[in-house]
C-alpha cells in the first residue's frame, strides 16, 4: 500500500504460515522493515483482504485465513489503522450480504481501486460513509481495471476495445460514466459499546461488581436495624379501661400530677395492710400503663412517669404525659 512516506505492507506470510506484520520499504536501502505499532487489539493474520485508502487511514475489508478462497475461511470484519499513531481499531462486521458479495471472488479481485465490477453491477465501497452503492455496468466497454480518485469523481479504467490488441487507459466523471445509483446498503455493522469490552477488562468488571455486592451484604448485616413503625394514636378510649381507671386518668389529666398515696382512693378495696395497699396501686399503676403503651407505641417505661414533687421532695408524684388525649 502506498503512502506518502514509504510503501507499507500490512501483512506478511512467515514460515508458510499467515501472520499480522507490518513493514515498510526504505528504497534508499532496498530493504523491507518491521513497522512498530501501538499496543492494543489488532486483526489476526489473513491475506487476499481489500486494503483501501482514506485520508491518514487505512482500512482492511474481509481477507481470509489462508490461500484458501472458501467462504468458511472468510473473514467479515473492518479494521481501521492510523498513520500517524500507527495503531488499529476494530469497527464492525460485514453484514451477510456483502459477506457473500466479497466471499464468492476469487482472491485476485481483491485490490484498492475502491470499486468491484462483478456481472452486470458495479459496486462502490465507501468504508467513510459505511455504504455500498451499486451501478449498473455500462456495456459497451470491456474494462480490465477500475481506479477511483481519492474524491470519488473521477474513474480511470484500463480497457480493452474490441477486438483490437492491446489495452488503452481513459479516465472519465464517475457521476457521468456510471450515472446515479441503484441501490446502497450498509457495508458493516458498527461495534456496539459492548463489544469494544476486552475479555481481560470483562474480568476485572465481573470482579468489581462482585466486590460491591459483597460489601453492600456487609454493610447491610453490619448496619441493619429493625424498622420500628409507630402506628398507634394519643387518643385513649375509655372503652379500653374499668371505671376506676378512667376516673383515675382524668383526675390526673385534669391536674398533671397525683400523690402516689392518692392512688390508693380509686382502688376499691378496704382493710388492706399498708405493704397490701402498696403493691395493689403498684398493679393498678402498670395495668394502666401497659393499656396506654398498647394503644399509643409509647414505650412503658415513659407511660406516666414517677418522680418527687418539686416544693416537697418527700413526696412522690406520677405525672401526665402532655401527649396523650382523652377521648
């Protein structure tokens, strides 16, 4: 392929075998050198490939794994190699039907005029826009070869007119030769997001999202609390208590603090010990507590709280919670 700079060759056979080697000739020496290339994905060996020129880009269409044309050994990808940063790209896959297009010609078709003539069509191969068009094949010239200009509007052919020997070149407006086109297909299939994902790289993501989900375990088990939910009301409901209780809570409402020993006036017992009467208001007390925390989701232990009476420290009190609601 040439270049401005020096003739490359993309790939070599070494030791009978196909292989991905670049080189370049140096004509003030008359040798052939290796071209160093950038680390990164690159297409594996192949040979019979259309090899097309695009500005500082080369571009590699099909190619095959051996000297064998069969189509299995076909190779349906589009590479891309930059000049100036000597390094490939893959960007995608021939569709099916440019794979049987290309498949089928034998391995001396395959050149870099950028135009294939096969029966009655002409086909253009534009890698830039990623298009086919298809020409229909003027019959009256027996060409030998194509050759577009690098601005597609010019052809030049090597043709053969007639029966006379020899050949002759002529070079005429492609727009004016080959007309309009009949038809245009996708060339290849862009590589997806995905695919650009090397197996290497695909390990190392596996790796980390496992990572995460195994920190996001821990740190769930670690932090975990249980949810409390607080669905109960403020509002008692006098359905929910004896009499005696119900007195007992407006009273206390109503005054925001009771002397414990008044308790012992809604308890309706008489001739009880003094040890007798305490413990029966101590059970009076936490009947009445554990209702109210039922029906409220306040905690007991700050269902009306105990403490000292604030002018007479002797005394012990139990206190109303501002919270709560007589209904």
């Amino acid at each position: 392929m040439p270049t401005e700079e020096n003739p490359i060759c993309l790939v070599a056979t070494v030791f009978f075998q196909t292989k991905n080697v670049h080189t370049y000739y140096e004509p003030t020496l008359g040798e052939w050198f290796e071209l160093f290339v950038q680390k990164g994905p690159k297409p594996s060996g192949r040979q019979g490939m259309f090899v097309l020129r695009e500005g500082n880009n080369l571009y590699t269409v099909g190619g095959y794994q051996n000297a064998e044309t069969e189509k299995q050994a076909f190779i349906p990808e589009v590479w891309k190699f930059n000049l100036q940063h000597k390094s490939w790209s893959y960007l995608g896959a021939l569709s099916v039907h440019v794979r049987n297009l290309l498949a089928g010609l034998p391995m001396s078709s395959m050149q870099s005029s950028k135009l294939l003539a096969g029966g009655a069509r002409i086909v253009e191969i534009d890698v830039i826009d990623n298009e086919l068009r298809y020409y229909s094949r003027p019959s009256f010239v027996k060409t030998k070869r194509w050759m577009l200009s690098a601005d597609r509007k010019w052809v030049m052919m090597l043709i053969q007119k007639g029966t006379l020997p020899g050949l002759s070149i002529e070079v005429q407006p492609k727009n004016a030769f080959l007309g309009a086109p009949y038809k245009r297909s996708k060339l290849f299939i862009k590589q997806s997001w995905y695919e650009r994902i090397t197996y290497k790289e695909y390990l190392y993501i596996s790796l980390l999202i496992n990572m995460l989900i195994a920190g996001a375990w821990f740190y769930s088990k670690r932090s975990w609390q249980p949810i409390k939910f607080n669905f109960g009301s403020p509002k008692l409901k006098e359905a929910e208590f004896d009499a005696q209780e119900w007195l007992f809570l407006k009273k206390l409402q109503e005054l925001g603090e009771i002397e414990l020993a008044a308790v012992s006036e809604y308890i309706a017992e008489e001739g009880l010990s003094y040890d007798a009467q305490k413990k029966r208001r101590e059970t009076f007390l936490k009947n009445i507590r554990v209702k109210i925390a039922l029906q409220t989701q306040i905690p007991l232990d700050r269902v009306l709280p105990e403490g000292r009476h604030q002018l007479d420290k002797r005394m012990k009190v139990v206190r109303w919670n501002a919270e709560l609601v007589l209904d």
